[in-house]
C-alpha cells in the first residue's frame, strides 16, 4: 500500500495539472468508520415492527388524550353531580346505559361515563407519579446498593427495616394525621413503593457487577458512577421497562385495595379504585353488572396495554435484538 | 281456589304462631307444643366473627346473641315484649322501690359444652356475676350499667370501698336473690335481660380464670342451647339443651353457622341453592330480586333496631379556620336557620340508597324510635308534642324558604354568605359517602348556594368519632345513639351537659336559660327523671324535653338502623321481643318454615303482631 | 460462605430489633379510642381507664417497651386484647398457620411446575401460536382483578353439577380443597410464566447459545444445562422468601372459601390495634422476611457460581 502511494506522490508531482492534494477531513474520516446503529434508533425501529404495540400505543395515546380532554367537551356531565327525576325528585339511581346517560348512573344517581373518566384521571395521575418517583428513586438506590459494597450492609438494613413494618400501619397513620385525600395517597404510595424495584434493580446488578467486562472497566480505573449508568443500566433497561409497565396497574390494584379496607381516596374523588369497589357491591345482580364491567373494562385496556407495551419495548430495547 | 289458599297461608301461618308463641301452656295434654311446632335445623353463614363469648365484658351485639341463647336471665319477654317469669319464679318490690327480691326457679342445672352438668344454678351466681364485673381488672364494658343501679355498685368499682358485703346483692338462700338500688329505678326488670344482670358460676370463674369466655368450653350454659362448638373463623354449633326448664318452647334443634368473610355476597346464591336457612339481601341486588316473579316471593323486610339517627348541629364549633367556626356560631345560634335546615334536609331521598322499596319504615321523626317504650296504652312517639312530630314529615319545602329568608334576614350584616357546613364523614363505607353527597346537593339545591355551602370532610375509620364529633371538629353531622335500658332517659344523654354530641348547653339563645345557671332542657330532663313513681307523668315529662329538643332543632330527627331486606326461612315475630337487651337475639320460640314469606305475608303478620302486641300492653297496663 | 452467613444473620437480628420496636412505637401513636371499639360513648371514664390499664396501655411507652421484651426473652408473647381477647397469641396464629402454609405449598408447587412449563413452552414457541395463547392467559391473569375473577370461578364453578364442588372449604371434605388450591395458584403461574419466558428469550439471545448449537449440543441438552439453568438464576432470588410466606396465607382467597387461615390477619389486627398479636406478626414476619432474602442470596450463588457474595475479590 505505502509502494503504491509513494507512487501516486510521484505521478502527483509529474502530473500537477490532473490531481490536487486532496484536504485531510476528519469528519470523512469519521464517516467511513461510522456504522449507522444507534441503540434508541434500533429500538425504535424495532419497537415500530410490532403492529399490536404500535395499535396499543395509539390507543393508550388517545385515551389518555381523551380522559385529559373529556370535562371540556359538549354534553359531558359533571362526576360527582347527582341526577334526580325532575318529576318525582327521586335519583336517577341504577339507570341502565342510555343516550342520556351512555354508561348508565350509579346507585345514587351519578353519571357513570363521567365517573369512569374523571376516575382514570385520578388513577392514570396518581400511577404516573407513583411510577416515576419509583423508577428514580428505586433505580437510584438499587444501583448504589447493588454496585457499592460498602454500602450493601446499610442499605440491606434500611430495606429490611422499611420493608418489614407493614405498610397498612403507615398507611392508617398518614390518613389519620392527614385525613384521606390525593395527597395521602400519594404520599403513602411513593413513602415504600419504591423497595420493590430497587430491590429487583440490586438482584439484577449482583448478577452482572462481576462480569469480565465490569472487570476491565474497573481495572482501567473508570468511576463507579460510570460504570453503572454505562455498563449496568443500559443492560439492564429491557427488565426495568418490563417492570414500570407492571408497576402502574400495580398501583392501581394497590389503589383498590386501599379503598377496600377505607384508606383510599374519598368518594367524592372518582378513581378506578373507588369505581371498581363500588361496582364490587353489585356484582352479584346481573343487570346492575354494567357498573363492574365498564370500570373494568377500562381498567383492563390500561393495563393490558402497558403490559404489551412494555413487553414489545423489552424485546426491542435488548441489544441482541439489534442488528 | 289456589289464590284462597295463598292468601290463607300467612293467616295459618299467624294462627301457628300464635298458638305456640303466646298461649299459655294447656293443663290438657293436648298434641305437645313441640309435635306441632316441628322445625328443621338452622344453617346460615356469618361474616362477623365474635371475638369472645365472655358475656360479662362484652357489649357487642353480636356477641350478646350467644349468651341470649345460652345463658337464661331472671325474667325474659315473650314475642309480644311482655315480661313473664324466667330463672326468676317470682318477684316483688319494696315500697320504696329500692329493695327487689327474686325467688329463683329450682332445678336448673349449668351444663358444660359437652352438656354435661356441672352444678346447679342458685341465688349466689348472680352475686358472683356482679362481682366479677365490678372487678376493674375484669375491664367490663359493661360494668357501668349495673354499677350506676346497685347501691355501693360505683364506689365498689372505683375502690372506694372494697368490701364487697356493702354492695346491693345478697343471696338471701340458695332460691332468695335481693338486689338493693342506689336510687328507685322504675325500669330496673328491663336491665336483668341485659348481660351484666346474667348469672355466673363462681366455683367455675374462679377455676377457668382469666379463660373465661375465650371459647366454648370455658363457659357454662343453663339456656335454651349449648354452644357445642366454636372454631374460630370457622364454624359455631349450637345444640338444644334437652334438660332446659322450658323445652318445650325450643323448636330447633340445631344451628350451625359457617363463617365466611365475604358472607353477604355469597349469602344470597348460597340461599338459592338451598345450602343455607336465611341470607340478607344487599340492598345493591334487590331489584334483581323484587323483578323475578319467582325470588320476589322469598325477600321480605328485616326488622329495624332501637339505634336512632339524627342530624346534630354543632353549637360547641372547633373545627379548622377554613370552615369558618365562628362565622358558624353566630349561624348555629339562630333558631330559623337551624329550621331552615331542619324542614329543607329530604330523608326520605337519602334514605332511598338503603332502601328504594319502603323508605318510609327507615324514617324517624323523634329520637326515641317507635315501639320502644309505651305509657297508658299508647306508644311513647305519640305522647304529648311528639304525637305532632312523629305525624308530620319534617321536610317541607315552603316552610324552609320561609325560614331561610328570615334566617338571611336576621343575620344579614352579621354573617358572611354562604355560610360554610362542614359535615364529616366516615371513608369506612360507601353508604355514608353516599349519603353525604346527596345530602349537600340536595339541600344546596333547595336553600340556594348562596346560602349555605356544605361541605362535606371524609375521616379514616380509626379514630373517626375522637376526630369529629367528640372533638366538636363538625358542623352538622349524622350521629347516632343505642338505647341502654327500657327508659327514655337513655335517649336524653347524648344533650344532657357533659355529653359528646352537640352542646346545646352552650347555645347562646337567653330562651335557653334558667337563673339557676341550668338550661330549660336540663331542668326538664331532671324533673323527669325524678318521677319514679308515677310512670305515666314520666312518659309525658320525657316526652316533652325531647319535643323540645326536635321543635328548637338542636337536632333534625333522621332514621332508625337495622332494616335491609332478608330471604329466610325463619319465623318472624315468634322468637321473644323487646326493644333493650338480648331477648330478640333469641332462637327460643321460632321454627324454620316450609318457605320465605313474602314482603305482603310479611307485612300482614306484622300488621297483625302490632295488633296482638298493643293488646297485650293494654291489657298489661290495666292489669298494674 | 458460613462466614458471610454469620454476619448476614446476626446482623439480622439487629433489624428484627428495630422493626419490632418502630412497630410497638407506631401502634402506640394511633389514637386511643381504637381500643374501646363501638362503645366508647357508652363507658365511663372510669371503665375506660380500667380498659387501658388491663391492656398496659396507661404506662409510659418506654416502661411498656422494657416490659414487652422482659416477657419476649421468657418467650411469651402475650395475650391478644381485642382479636380475640385474653387467648394467648401463640395459640391463635397456631391453629392459623397450618392451613394458609398447606395450601400456599399446594399452590407454590402448582404455578411453578404450570408457570415454568408454560414459560418454557412460550420461550420455545416464540412469535407462534402457542405463545400467543398463554400470553393472552397471562395478560387476563394480570388484567382482570383478581378480587373479580376469582369471585366468578367460585360462583359458576361450583354450579356445575358435574364436580360436585362445595362452595366453602369444609377440613373434613378434601374436595373442597381443590378449587382454593386451585385459584391460589392462577396468578402464581402467570408471574413464574412471564418471567421464565422473558429470561429464557434473554438467554437464548446469548453467545454461548449460538456456541452450544455450533458444538452440536442437542436442543434439550441447551435447554437443561444452559438455558434453564441461567434463567432460574433471578427467579431463585424470591423463592426462599415465596416459600416461607406462604404462612402469611392469601387475603382474598381465604375469605371467598372460609379457610381459617393467615390470610388478612395482619391488616385486620392492625386495624383493630391488637398490639400483641401485632408485634408478634410482625415479629415472625420480618424474621421470614430477612431470612427469606438471605436464602435468596445464598441459593443465587449456588446456582450462578459468578455472584461472590462476600466482599472477597476487587470489586468496591
């Protein structure tokens, strides 16, 4: 190769007029290097292949799109308003689903397409905010506790410690030093929501903190933050996703049961907790079962969905799936 | 033909009770009561589950109903709540009306849960009751009843004096029991069917100990069934006592019970497949039930209970800034707005989610609830001026406009529109959230939004009451009250001073007060009370402190418990009777029946029971 | 090993301390009219002091500490007050446990043989139609609520005749141990499905995968020795601890059948402010609870001789 330079040199410098010396660009450079792979890039693009994910995803999108908007559309009627015969002035209780009321009312005479609504609000609102405080606090200290050594005593202390005092306890002293509300409820999920993942987030990175790989990259003398967010955490995304997708209908399920034993949200605060619960009550008449099953219904795309979701976003968040 | 028949059958059906439950047993011996009362055995499933059977600690319903059926009292009631002689043969009084001596029925034996016997029962077991409940360390619940009646009882307990000899109850003899009151207490025959009044083996109290009553084999009965086994969420068995004085009146032989948490939503198939003797029917399924031809015939009402209901205004306010206190003292203190509120609140649509097909039987326009006690013939909601409250309905739409505008008048320039509400409630349930949304609709609806804004506060279960009501952390709340004892005085002490519910006491109203420093109210109340002797003028004088309660709207009467709808087999109407105590948690006296009644049956046996039970009060004031 | 497991457990014991003692301190701050149930209005001051002073409740919290563990240390656990009052605690949780733990067996062992079968299955089948239908079987497990599902099967299950199930457990009936035992196990399996599968698709991706088939292993060799092996590595982190909380019992299946079992006991004691009975869930709980992750580390390593649990070797 180098004979066959110099050779060109050579005819360059013969031949002036046919060749100039072509600009040492390092961006070309670069180019020739460059593969065209990007991890999200693949991601995406193998994400965007799965037709039932892509179907969910549109729906989830415009349901959540539609539980935001819904109040502010013609002929919505308010959730926790209370309908009553004009003639008799008895409620409008147990209508079937009908053109006026499309979901049908609710033992005292509430609209139960509004209640559904407003309800999956309420619940999607607190899920969300559940969830990503358990993503960021649960990865954060899973991480630490899994990679740091020093740490894992203490942390396991903590974890033992917080994980063993029940959390109906908490749960009965937080609503009776605030009252039931939003906030408690809130506040109550995120206080030990976030031990389940960390624990798993630590079990996963015990299992790959002493691979060969992690090896090298502490014999090179990269810092442990590094080493996780770039050689732990991006191996571990597929079975994180995996988990959040679960962890929202997870909290909606927790949602219900607290309702059960009377610490969820007040009633005059729909949610599907509260729905699914009221419709509980009636499930054994027949005709009233339209109060479970549309609750249900909804609570059951979501979940469904996010399950889906979540299961097509692993398989395509893995790298071996890339190619 | 058929339809003769049909209609016959609850007239059959009342003349079989009848003969069983009242006539007095023939000196003939005709057909013996039981060949002609044949009952199958009973089978039900229960979601609350007891937590002890120690009946002189106790005060939960539920767990009274094993005692009642296991544990004879002195004197018991029949199925129209007249008092007829039980473990107690005979009794008098003394003049004063302090000394009470029983002869006690001889030959009753206390059996273990094997229904073996163990001893007999004698004048000493219920002095040795007493004395076990008046031991602190026993932490009776029910120790105040009986210790507030019985001379030295309280001073007993408190440790004033320990000699136990001063307390008011001797066995005179083995059959002689005297019991001496503190003061005269007229009703003092309806507190022995209550448990503290229940008798107790000392031998057997002092050997099981601490034991006592923490399950079926550290009790002894003398009743009508032994409680042959308990297990724990599991399963209750009682068995007839076969040596029992009356026998002859205990029908059912057997009754098992299946404890199951989720009882009231499988109660109702479980009844269906014939697996069970009775289920409630959730109020939830029973239009389901009222629609099919076939199940309609099965559902009747159950029974109300003595608890009654009411609406208090708060005049001791102490709840956050937010809700506005004072705003809400000047408001409370004004006697049209209370009115206004009294005859614009709708019972009849809140009470419609507890029960769509007869509200009417749900509603209570006094406090004391009808049938409770009864004076010269006449049930004690129609004495005096509560026979005008318990005739017309409360709400009244005109009448609380009108009482709205001069309410708006009267405190124009004094208060700040709309005035704030808070009303708390209890997230234990859905019921009572209900309940509180259609109450704020409904009566912002009516009075206008500018004039009052309710609002109501959902409370944790625990706590619920410490953190309301008796914090005086409310405005206008649902409260409630169970009877103690066969009296109206029971139902006075909620707004006597010193109770927890809504201090009429420090109402600001100089209409309200006496010179003596007591309050109109409280002078009433005493002077009732003092009649001991004239039980007539003491109905009349209770009646009217709690007219005067009503018609100044301390409180707006609302409705009583219990009700809810039932498909049983069991016999309504033939087990005894009485508003206070244990005596309706009794087996004694009912049969199992071919079939359910129907809400139609139903209502015409009980047409006919109140009949019967009206002529046995008669005839029993007369025969005073 | 045996080192690192005597400093694991003893320092167990300090967590079990202070769990025990943030519980006792925690009931102690819920408020005091929990204790009188309904009746409160109906005492009198008097009763009312009389009640708390039986319950040991009029003591400073400290004095109430000391004496608690005084009576831990002779190995009593006291008394309940409310659940079920004046029964030592010991003999209600011991006629409790026995059922909850036999049923919890039954169906541990139900879903884990159901779940891995399935979950391989599914791995194997991956994209085909047999994946597609178990997931459609996971996705309703997860989906439904289960207070829903579970409320149905034991409605309509029992109706048909041909089985002759009972609709309540009855201890002398062993048919009426299927269905619960049954429905235990539904969720179970689900979970164990979907992550066996996950992991086994995780695996199977894999370099010494492709290496195995290029040696010429068989496809079951890859399966046993490699495949299931590496995948059972997570899942063995939680077993110990599924295992031994079986004792804890299923809320809502219990309830549904009658079984006299755990199930709810905690929730419902705390509910009722039950100190004794409690603390002493609390106390065999966090036990199993600590012990369980422990067992879960240990068998972690056994299966996966990569995880060094000690702090042996380099890492930080």
């Amino acid at each position: 190769m180098s004979s066959r330079k110099e050779e060109q040199i050579v005819q360059a410098v013969e031949d002036q007029a046919l060749f100039t010396f072509a600009h040492y660009d390092p961006e070309a450079a670069e180019r020739i290097g460059y593969s065209d792979y990007s991890y999200w890039g693949s991601t995406t693009k193998i994400f965007l292949k799965n037709k039932t994910a892509i179907f969910l995803l549109v729906l989830m999108t415009s349901l959540i799109t539609f539980t935001i908007i819904q109040p502010y559309l013609p002929n919505q009627k308010p959730p926790t308003k209370i309908h009553v015969d004009p003639v008799t002035g008895y409620q409008l209780r147990n209508q079937k689903p009908s053109k006026e009321y499309w979901f049908g009312t609710n033992v005292i005479g509430q609209d139960l397409w509004a209640r559904i609504w407003s309800g999956t609000r309420t619940s999607l609102l607190i899920a969300i905010i559940v969830g990503v405080w358990e993503v960021l606090f649960g990865i954060f200290i899973g991480a630490v506790w899994g990679y740091v050594r020093q740490l894992d005593a203490f942390i396991t202390e903590a974890y033992n410690v917080m994980n063993n005092i029940p959390n109906t306890i908490l749960l009965m002293l937080l609503a009776y030093i605030m009252r039931p509300s939003f906030k408690t409820m809130v506040i109550a999920m995120c206080a030990t929501g976030w031990l389940g993942m960390a624990r798993f987030v630590r079990n996963q990175i015990v299992i790959i903190r002493d691979r060969e790989y992690n090896l090298a990259s502490r014999c090179l003398g990269t810092p442990t933050s590094r080493i996780i967010t770039k050689n732990l955490l991006p191996y571990l995304v597929s079975v994180i996703v995996m988990r959040i997708a679960l962890s929202i209908p997870g909290t909606i399920g927790w949602e219900v049961f607290l309702t059960y034993i009377g610490l969820g949200l007040p009633i005059d605060i729909p949610s599907l907790g509260n729905l699914l619960n009221e419709g509980r009550q009636v499930m054994m008449a027949p005709s009233l079962r339209y109060q479970l099953i549309f609750p249900a219904i909804v609570l059951s795309i979501i979940t469904i969905s996010f399950y889906v979701l979540g299961n097509a976003f692993a398989d395509a968040s893995d790298p071996r799936n890339h190619y | 033909m058929m339809r003769i028949v049909k209609k016959l059958i609850p007239i059959m059906l009342l003349a079989v009770m009848l003969l069983a439950g009242c006539t007095p047993k023939p000196e003939v011996p005709e057909p013996p009561v039981s060949k002609l009362r044949e009952s199958g055995d009973v089978y039900g499933v229960y979601s609350g589950e007891i937590t002890t059977i120690n009946y002189l600690v106790t005060s939960t319903t539920a767990e009274f109903s094993v005692a009642a059926n296991t544990v004879d009292c002195l004197v018991e009631y029949d199925n129209l709540g007249i008092v007829r002689p039980a473990l107690a043969t005979e009794w008098s009084v003394s003049d004063d009306g302090l000394v009470w001596t029983f002869k006690i029925r001889e030959g009753v034996k206390w059996f273990n849960h094997k229904g073996e016997e163990y001893a007999e029962v004698t004048a000493q077991d219920w002095v040795d009751a007493l004395k076990y409940t008046f031991n602190p360390d026993n932490a009776s619940h029910t120790a105040n009843i009986s210790y507030s009646v019985i001379k030295n009882g309280e001073a007993y307990y408190t440790g004033e004096i320990d000699d136990f000899e001063q307390v008011g109850v001797k066995a005179l003899d083995t059959y002689t029991l005297e019991y001496t009151l503190e003061h005269p207490v007229p009703y003092f025959l309806s507190m022995l069917t209550y448990c503290p009044f229940m008798p107790a083996n000392g031998d057997f109290l002092a050997e099981v100990g601490d034991e006592f009553g923490t399950d079926h084999t550290n009790v002894l009965y003398n009743g009508a069934y032994i409680f042959s086994d308990w297990k724990h969420q599991d399963e209750r068995v009682y068995v007839k006592n076969e040596n029992y004085w009356d026998a002859d009146n205990v029908h059912i032989e057997k009754i098992v019970s299946k404890y199951n948490k989720e009882a009231s939503t499988l109660a109702p198939e479980m009844f269906l497949r014939g697996e069970i003797t009775g289920a409630g029917i959730p109020t939830a399924s029973l239009d389901e039930w009222m629609n099919d031809p076939e199940r309609a015939k099965m559902v009747r009402p159950g029974s109300t209970s003595f608890y009654s209901y009411f609406y208090a205004f708060n005049f001791d306010p102490n709840f956050p800034d937010e809700y506005e206190p004072d705003n809400w003292k000047l408001a409370v203190n004004n006697r049209n707005f209370r009115k206004a509120i009294f005859h614009g609140l709708d019972r009849m649509a809140a009470v419609m989610t507890m029960d769509p097909y007869e509200p009417e039987r749900m509603l209570n326009n006094t406090i004391t609830p009808k049938n409770f006690v009864a004076s010269g013939g006449k049930d004690y909601t129609l004495i005096g001026d509560l026979e005008k409250l318990t005739t017309t309905e409360s709400f009244d739409k005109d009448l609380a406009l009108e009482y709205r505008d001069k309410a708006k008048e009267e405190l124009e320039g004094e208060c700040t529109f709309p005035i704030k509400v808070m009303m708390p409630y209890s997230t234990s349930g859905t019921a009572w959230s209900n309940e509180a949304q259609i109450v704020e609709q409904q009566l912002e609806a009516l009075l206008g939004e500018d004039f009052i804004d309710i609002i109501p506060v959902g409370f944790p279960p625990s706590g619920f009451l410490n953190a309301t009501r008796r914090a005086g952390n409310y405005a206008l709340q649902n409260c409630n009250w169970g009877p103690d004892y066969a009296d109206p005085e029971t139902y006075t002490e909620p707004f006597y001073p010193d109770g927890t519910y809504n201090w009429p006491e420090k109402a600001t109203d100089p209409a309200y007060l006496l010179d003596d420093g007591r309050t109109v109210y409280e002078k009433m109340v005493d002077d009732a009370c003092a009649e001991v002797v004239d039980i007539e003028n003491r109905m009349e004088l209770f009646a009217a402190a709690e007219a005067y309660v009503i018609e100044e709207a301390w409180v707006i009467p609302f409705r009583v418990g219990g009700g809810g709808y039932l498909a049983t087999k069991l016999e309504p109407f033939a087990s005894p009777y009485a508003p206070f105590g244990v005596a309706d948690l009794q087996y004694k006296g009912q049969i199992v029946m071919e079939k359910p009644m129907s809400t139609e049956e139903y209502n015409a046996a009980r047409e006919q029971w109140e009949k019967d039970r009206a002529a046995a009060l008669a005839k029993e004031a007369a025969g005073n | 090993m045996l080192k690192y497991s005597f400093k694991r457990l003893s320092q167990s014991l300090v967590t079990v301390f202070i769990v025990v003692t943030l519980v006792f301190l925690l009931m102690r701050l819920l408020p005091v009219e929990g204790y009188f149930g309904d009746g409160y209005d109906k005492l009198t001051p008097e009763q009312r002091e009389a009640i708390l002073r039986k319950f040991g409740l009029l003591d400073p919290w400290y004095i109430q500490l000391k004496n608690f563990y005084a009576s831990l240390f002779k190995g009593d656990l006291g008394r309940s007050i409310i659940y079920r009052p004046d029964v030592p605690v010991l003999n209600i949780i011991k006629l409790k446990i026995p059922y909850s733990f036999a049923f919890g067996i039954v169906a541990i062992v139900l879903s884990l043989t159901a779940g891995l079968a399935m979950g391989i299955h599914m791995a194997r089948e991956k994209g085909r139609i047999w994946d597609r239908i178990w997931s459609s079987y996971i996705v309703f497990i997860n989906a439904v609520p289960s207070a829903v599902y579970l409320l149905f099967i034991q409605l309509y299950i029992t109706n048909i005749k041909l089985f002759r199930l009972p609709m309540l457990f009855d201890r002398h009936n062993t048919i009426s141990w299927i269905l619960p035992a049954i429905s235990m196990s539904l969720g179970g399996t689900a979970g164990y499905a979907m992550w066996m599968r996950r992991y086994m698709v995780d695996q199977l991706n894999q370099d010494y995968i492709r290496l195995a088939r290029a040696k010429g292993m068989s496809d079951r060799q890859i399966m046993v020795k490699h495949v299931l092996r590496n995948a059972f590595v997570p899942m063995a982190q939680y077993l110990p601890a599924s295992v031994l909380f079986t004792i804890s019992g299923s809320i809502y299946i219990e309830s549904l059948y009658s079984i006299p079992g755990m199930g709810g006991l905690l929730v419902d004691v705390i509910q009722r402010q039950d100190n004794p009975l409690v603390q002493t869930l609390v106390l065999i709980y966090s036990v199993l609870g600590i012990f369980g992750l422990f067992l879960g580390d240990i068998l972690m390593a056994v299966f996966d001789p990569r995880i060094r649990l000690e702090k042996a070797g380099g890492a930080r």
